[in-house]
C-alpha cells in the first residue's frame, strides 16, 4: 500500500518517543480520553462529539486502538489528549462551560423552540437539509436527529421566560 511505510515509520517513532520518556521517569503527558472527559466535566458522547468537531485535538496513544480511534478497552491503548490540550481548554473564558455548551445537542421539539416555529416546520427543514445533524439517535424503532443547540443561537438550558 503507498504511504504504509511513511505510517508505519511515523507510528515507530511516536511509540519509541512515548517509551523513552516512562523510561527516563518523566511523567506521561498524554491521557486517556476516559480520564479527560471527567476531568472536564463533560460525558462521553459530549466528549466524543467534540473531538469529532475538533474542538478537542487527540493523537494516538502506545498501542493498537482497533483502528477507530477510539479506547480499546482490552490492553491497547486508543486516542490520548495531551496535558497542554487540557489545560488550554481549563485556561479559556467561562472555562469549564464553556465546552460543555458548545457540544449541546437539542432534538426536533427542542430545536423549533429555539428557532420559535411549530415542530413540523423544523422537520420539515430538516428534510430539506437546511439543518444539519451532527448525531442520531435510536429510540424505540424511531430514529431521533440530535442538532447543536449553539447553531440555533442558544448556548444555555432553556426556560419557559428565556429561551437561550
């Protein structure tokens, strides 16, 4: 395959680097995806869809990942976030909110509150590919378009006085 050796060089050289600073004691500077999430606050599918939406940058850890980019869960290891990654994050204004607000995901009802008109008119824009979705969802054999709360113009929990 072209391009195979180039990845596999790269991945060697990441791996040895990655190896020769545990072995020199130098605290690990890459974490878990897992452990980043809680340490900012966020669940896993917030935090999975930020990555996806590149608001989080990850590289790869150690070990095989299974190729999705995602933890193993058996002895590899997946995608990893850097500290200074984190700490960017933490250093932001209204910081740890901030990202939690960013990835907020409304459905139908919710979303044609925040644009103010009747639930069919939102489907039906929806449909139309007027709004995107950024995830699904599978309910009880319906399947429930989950969009970003910010691109409505609301960043906060909505209220019966205020809507964002």
């Amino acid at each position: 395959m072209p391009g195979h050796h180039t990845l596999t060089h790269l991945t060697h050289e990441v791996t040895g680097t990655a190896l020769a600073e545990r072995a020199a004691g130098k605290p690990d500077s890459r974490i878990t995806t897992g452990r980043v999430a809680r340490e900012l606050g966020l669940r896993r599918s917030e935090f999975d869809l930020a990555v996806d939406l590149g608001r989080i940058r990850t590289a790869f850890g150690d070990g095989g990942d299974g190729g999705d980019g995602r933890d193993a869960g058996g002895g590899g290891e997946g995608r990893r976030v850097a500290r200074a990654e984190i700490e960017r994050l933490r250093a932001g204004p209204d910081s740890p909110g901030t990202l939690s607000r960013s990835v907020r995901t409304v459905g139908a009802a919710e979303g044609a509150a925040l644009l103010e008109v009747p639930s069919t008119r939102f489907i039906r824009l929806a449909r139309l590919g007027l709004l995107v979705p950024v995830r699904l969802r599978l309910r009880l054999r319906a399947v429930v378009w989950l969009h970003l709360a910010l691109e409505y113009g609301c960043s906060g929990p909505t209220t019966r006085t205020r809507r964002c």
